[in-house]
C-alpha cells in the first residue's frame, strides 16, 4: 500500500509548520484532491484546522501514546479514499521524548517512509539558512529531507540570496513564503485557539492559507514529491468489533461525547472505537444543549477549554443536573482534563456538575509532558494494575475536598478519581493504543 505522503517538519517550533501544513492541505484541496491530515504526536488544536482545511478528520500519529508498530496501520486507516496525506510534524525535527528522537517528526517520517520538506524561517538570516538546512539533511541519513519552503522572506533580493546558497548544497526549494503578520491565528496559554472556537474567522485564515500557498508552493512538484514514498506493509488499522451484550433487539446503548467549543479533545479514533464497540455514539454540547441525547447509557467529556466558558456552562444548570444524575444513577461517565474541571463542584468559583466533591481551577504552572501510569483499582476503563502511557498538558488543578480514590498512579502517585463507574483525571490517551478501554465501557453502559 502507497499512498503519496510527505511530512512537513522545522528545525524548531515557530518556523511556520502549522501555516505551510494547513495552506498546503487546502490548497491541494483546493485543487481537487482528497487530502488527508496527520499531526505528530498528541495536539489537539492543529488537527482541528487540518479538518478544516480537508474536510477529512484531523489524525494524530504518536508512538509514544500507542506504540510505533501501529503507526503505520493508523496511518493507512486514515488515508483510505485519499489523493496525497499531509503529515505535520511537532517541534524541531528531531526533538522527541525526553533525550531521545523516539516520537519526533524524524521518527514518524522513518516510520512512514515519507519525504520530508523543511519550513525555515529565514527572517535575519541569508546564506547560513543553507549551512542550517545541510546540518539537519546530514544529521540523519536515515531521513529523506527531500528539500525545503523558505518563510518569512523580506524581499526578491533576500530570496535570491538564500536560493543561491541552497543550491550551491544541493537542496531544493519548493517554495517561498513573504512576511504577512495580517495571516495568523490567536493564541492563549496552550497554543492556538481551536478551530472550533473561531469558526468564521478560522475558515477565512484556511482560505487565505490556501492561497497563499497555492501562489507561491510549486504544488505540482509537491504532489510528485509525495509521490515517491515508499510503500507501507498493510493491512490498515481497523476498531475491533465487539458488539456489547444486549437482549435480542434491544438498541445499542447510546455513549454521549462532549463536544462544541468547550470540549473539543477528542482522538478520532477514540470515537471509532466505542461504536466499534456497540455504542450509538451521539455528541452533546455542554454549551448548548440542555438535555443529554435520548437513551444517554454512558457518558465522555475529553479535553478542551472550559475554564474559558465557565459561565456559560455553569448557567447550563439542567444539563449540569442531568449529567450529575448519570453519573449518581451508575452510569459509566469517563474524562480526561477538562472533563474533570466539568465534573468538580466548581470551576474558578462557578458551580460545576458536582460529581465529583472537588474545586478546579486555573494556575500559573504549565503542566505538559507524557506520563507512565497504572491503573490503580478496577474501573470502566482498565483493570487494576494496567499500565498505560498518557500525556498532560494544563494550566489548571483540582483539589478534592477529601481524600478520594485515585484513578492512576503515575509515578507512583495517586492521580485522578475513581468512585462508582466515574473515571476521572489529566492523563489524555490515545484508546487506539489500548482498543479494550473501548470496550469495557460500552459493555458497562450496556
């Protein structure tokens, strides 16, 4: 199997990744190609403007989360039906986990036997972008740092210089991008600000990515670039089947996933696998909606940004109320991060669900990073003493009003809650890696 593929990396964050991955994927889009996206590692936001971008779900590729032996199956999952896949990667190009390149844009491109073009931001630099780009192309054979997208250009002059000295090391431009600070997207504290949040404004910032790309990215040569990867050994992933026990022609029990722009982490995968599982899989919007859906069995919140629509949700008082009967009826109800702060007693002095008897709040303390954990008792989600490897990434706490039952232990740690069928803590995971999680909670709803 040999989808044309290509990974656009940097030698650092703040190069242009993100702008270069979503202009390009719309502008093949654009084109007439069905373009599929793929981000490196465990970001949230990018994928949500690559669905954008696409019209396809935004894909996440972390070996860290679920194993580099599924990476590739992931991958051809999520390309099936598509012309050409765009992967973005994360950081610089060789950064990974810890002290090692395990989990970076090298590791992903290796993996996926994919070319790779480097985005340089060439602000204060001329001819050295070429001494830059030959270090990065000679640090790792293994990599095909197939050539660049210069960013960030002042001038035709200062184009001209940088493409000389690139050639004069062998290394071809793809493109060239100007300066435009009117092209941006807004940030807060753990990046940009998702998609989902800024709908209007974000499908604008796409459109004029796409052209901007489409007018000065060789497109042509990109989808020829893309089309010598190597080809990948199948099959492709797929959710395991398993049916939950029910009565003959009973329905499938409905597992409701937090949504709109509150709650809007979530691994597609994830999805794919509860209704793998059985599940009537049905989205509700805590900002929203003021019911759960019909038949709710079970109930996800994953990650997102409540804390910046914390009036809006605690004036949701009748979904507030339902979602804390679920939960006391003994209802399987699962979150991660967000979903926590959404359970507590309050968030930032504001009344919560109140399933769980905790306060959440914001702090100035970034917590970011990946996690080894076991699971500290049984739970709708894992047996006691599975591990699992999961990631962080909060400026937030929650501080129980007594000693509960934890969730995981990380590090040996008590982290989380676990009480009744209520799973709750900061760990994200990518159920891809652990399809059983899936499972266990639809047979628990059902």
């Amino acid at each position: 199997m040999n989808p044309p593929r290509l990974v656009i990396a940097a030698p650092a964050s703040g190069h242009g990744k993100t702008t270069v991955a979503t202009g390009l994927m719309a502008a093949l889009h654009a084109a007439g190609l069905s373009v599929s996206g793929h981000k490196v590692g465990p970001d949230y936001i990018d994928p949500g403007y690559h669905t954008l971008a696409t019209g396809r779900p935004g894909r996440n590729l972390d070996p860290v989360l679920c194993t580099e032996e599924l990476i590739a199956p992931l991958f051809l999952h999520g390309t099936a039906g598509a012309d050409i896949a765009v992967v973005e990667g994360v950081m610089g190009l060789y950064d990974g986990r810890g002290t090692t390149s395990y989990g970076s844009t090298a590791h992903i491109a290796r993996l996926l036997r994919a070319p790779v073009l480097l985005v340089v931001d060439c602000a204060g630099q001329g001819r050295s972008v070429a001494a830059l780009v030959r270090g990065f192309a000679a640090y790792d054979r293994r990599v095909n740092l197939a050539g660049v997208i210069l960013n960030r250009v002042a001038s035709a002059r200062h184009e001209e210089i940088a493409r000389d000295a690139l050639a004069g090391v062998g290394i071809t431009v793809f493109g060239v991008l100007g300066r435009d600070d009117s092209i941006g997207t807004p940030s807060r504290h753990l990046g940009l600000v998702p998609a989902v949040e800024r709908q209007a404004a974000a499908r604008h910032t796409v459109d004029r990515l796409a052209a901007l790309v489409a007018s000065r990215v060789d497109l042509d040569a990109v989808v020829a670039l893309a089309r010598t990867a190597g080809p990948l050994p199948g099959p492709a992933w797929s959710a395991p089947t398993a049916p939950a026990p029910r009565s003959p022609g009973a329905a499938r029990p409905v597992v409701a996933i937090a949504g709109g722009a509150a709650f809007s982490f979530c691994y597609t995968e994830n999805i794919e696998l509860l209704a793998a599982a059985g599940a009537d899989v049905v989205t509700v919007d805590p900002l929203r909606d003021e019911a759960l859906p019909a038949g709710t069995r079970a109930l996800v919140v994953g990650g997102g940004f409540p804390q910046v629509h914390a009036s809006d949700l605690s004036a949701n008082e009748r979904l507030r109320a339902q979602v804390a009967r679920l939960a006391r009826a003994g209802a399987p109800v699962v979150a991660e991060c967000a979903g926590v702060l959404y359970l507590a007693r309050e968030l930032d002095g504001r009344p919560m669900c109140g399933v769980l008897d905790a306060a959440g709040m914001m702090t100035a303390r970034l917590t970011l990073g990946y996690r080894d954990a076991t699971a500290a008792a049984d739970s709708v989600l894992a047996p006691a003493g599975t591990h699992v490897r999961g990631h962080e990434f909060h400026r937030t706490t929650v501080v129980p009003a007594h000693s509960a039952e934890p969730a995981w232990l990380v590090d040996g740690q008590p982290a989380g809650f676990a009480q009744r069928a209520v799973h709750a803590s900061y760990l994200h995971l990518h159920w891809a890696g652990y399809p059983r999680f899936a499972q266990r909670l639809v047979e628990a709803a059902a």
